[in-house]
C-alpha cells in the first residue's frame, strides 16, 4: 500500500509538504505542487477525504506522548508535562496527554483522527518507531530528546557533554577512582539518547582526565540496585566519588551509601547529572540539573513551528535543534577525604 512517506521520496520533498498539497491548507510553489501531483499519479496514491478534511482544520492542541508503565511513576514526566502544557498554553494551544506504552497506536489515532495539530514526544528513542510514523502520515512533531537520525526538530540537554563536564570538574577536584552510575540497563537497551550519549561523556572524560571510573549500570529494581551500589563501594582500593545519571532511585542511593558506612562528602563526593530544579534534599549536592524549563518551552515552539514552517523547502541543514549545554550548580565539588 501506497503511503505519503512514498509519494514524499518519489517528489523529494517531506512528507508535511505532500500534506499542505493535498489539504490546500498553506501556499505552495506551483512547482513543488506538481511534483508533489506527479508522484501521486505515478504511484498511484488515493488519500482518504476525510483525513484531508481534518488536517485542513486547527485544533489548537498539542499531543503529548509520554509513554509509560502503568503503576509507575517518574517525577520527572509530571513536571515534564506541566511544563510544556505552560508554554503551550503561552502560544493559545492546549495538551492531550498520551501514555500508551509505544506510543504508535495512540499516534496514529491522533493524527488519522484530527484531534491535535502536532505532536511532541518523550522518551525519544535512536531511530524511534513512532518517527517514522508521524512521517509516513506527514503529522507535524517535536521531540524532547535528541535523535540524530530524525527528521524532526528536538530539543535535549547535552548529555555526553553534562556527564563529560560532571566527571572533569570531579577528577579535578583531586578524585582519581569514581564510580559512573549510568542511566538503567533497560534505558540502555530501548537506546534512549540520554542513556547512550551519557555512556559517550563518561568514557571521553576518562580519556582526558586518566581518571579510573568505572561505570556500574543502575537497574529499575531498588533492591537489584542497592546490591550493585554497596559491591561497587565496598571493593578495594574504594572510590572516593559517585556521579550520578540515574536519580529516579535517588533516595534508595542515597540510602545505599549510608548503609556502606560512608558520609556525603566526608568520605563520599556525591554528583548528580540531570537533577530535577529545586528538587528538595539535593540542594547540598554539586549537580547539573535538567533544564527543564527551557526544554519544555524549546520543544513547544519547535512544535507549533512545524504546523506552518512558512516554506515548502527544507533549510539544508534540516530541522532546527535546540541543544541546550550543561551548568554546573550546588556547592563546589570536595576533594578526597586524605583519611
């Protein structure tokens, strides 16, 4: 079956711009529009009228895709989805939220039956299936999180660069064995960007600084990871820091080290990567926190942009990307303890 992603490679244009020419929704040039014409008449492509219709209309809302467990819960997707439900409300738009565990299903409903106007995603993952949906529909999104392989615009923190910095500025304060606890082996599997390009910062920090880190991956079970933490901080010789990507656990961390015996940071340096703003109990903590905020206002207006990008012709370095670099917050980094 013929899709608009087919008729889009057959034109060499993006699958939004076949969209505009068959919704009559927005200009195009005469030429696009007959080159968008000819591919569907050689390929043979009928596109129902009703989906026609819908995508001719604006809804003035937003589809949020924050995939889920059901009886999990992140802090980090609620304040996510107040957030970004803000800044679009900040342009005139509402948020559906969407939780399916995949995601693809739920878009394909939003976008077939004309219940939002774009899309923004989370959770975003290396060559996410729900990308290649939304561009065999031709359904305007943003992501909040970077994919280098998309055709989309995204917004992210610089992960590689947050855990670089994370592991520099503690190797710098004297520490030379430090423990990198990683994002969760299944955030790692599902080849979250967060999860890959914090494994790249910590093993470039490693090259620059001749540090010994030793990167111990965190796990969704709280006991499986408590175990993992106390063998890793209980071998000989002993690390004498912890940098933390992982922080859904943060309280059974924090736990952990207590129950190894060791104080935060007398014997212990603690540093979080991607700390949530003005979380509570960190704030004795040298951190990089996750520009929340900012992300969430990026990622809203990159979404709303793609509804009227306001030129059927694709910048030649693609999409926009918003990526945002790490700060430093919290008291400065304590050296090793020389007991």
């Amino acid at each position: 079956m013929t899709t608009i992603k087919d008729v889009a490679e057959r034109a060499g244009v993006a699958p939004s711009t076949v969209s505009y020419v068959l919704s009559g929704s927005r200009k195009i040039s005469e030429d696009t529009r007959r080159a968008v014409q000819a591919a569907i008449d050689e390929l043979g492509y009928h596109p129902r009228a009703s989906a026609r219709t819908l995508r001719s209309a604006r809804t003035r809302v937003l589809a949020l895709a924050a995939p889920r467990v059901p009886g999990a819960y992140r802090a980090i997707d609620g304040r996510f989805a107040i957030d970004v439900t803000d800044a679009a409300r900040g342009h005139g738009y509402d948020v559906l939220l969407m939780t399916d565990s995949d995601g693809v299903g739920g878009l394909r409903r939003v976008a077939c039956s004309g219940l939002a106007d774009a899309a923004v995603l989370m959770a975003v993952e290396d060559r996410d299936p729900r990308v290649e949906v939304l561009g065999e529909l031709g359904f305007p999104a943003a992501l909040l999180g970077r994919d280098d392989h998309a055709q989309l615009p995204w917004t992210d923190l610089d992960w590689d660069a947050a855990v670089a910095l994370a592991v520099r500025e503690t190797a710098a304060a004297g520490h030379r064995r430090i423990l990198f606890l990683s994002s969760a082996e299944h955030e790692v599997a599902a080849r979250r960007g967060y999860a890959l390009h914090g494994l790249d910062g910590a093993r470039r920090a490693t090259a620059e600084t001749g540090a010994e880190v030793r990167v111990v991956p965190s796990h969704r079970d709280p006991d499986v990871l408590a175990r993992r933490l106390r063998e890793a901080l209980t071998a000989r010789p002993a690390p004498t820091a912890l940098v933390v990507q992982h922080l859904i656990l943060l309280p059974r961390l924090l736990d952990a080290v207590a129950t190894a015996g060791l104080r935060v940071p007398d014997d212990l340096t603690v540093v979080l990567v991607g700390s949530l703003p003005d979380e509570l109990g960190i704030r004795h903590l040298p951190r990089i926190d996750l520009p929340v905020a900012e992300m969430s206002t990026a990622v809203a207006r990159l979404a709303i942009d793609a509804i009227d990008p306001g030129s059927d012709a694709r910048p030649p370095s693609g999409p926009p990307h918003h990526l945002i670099q790490p700060r430093m917050a919290g008291p400065a980094i304590a050296p090793p303890s020389l007991g």
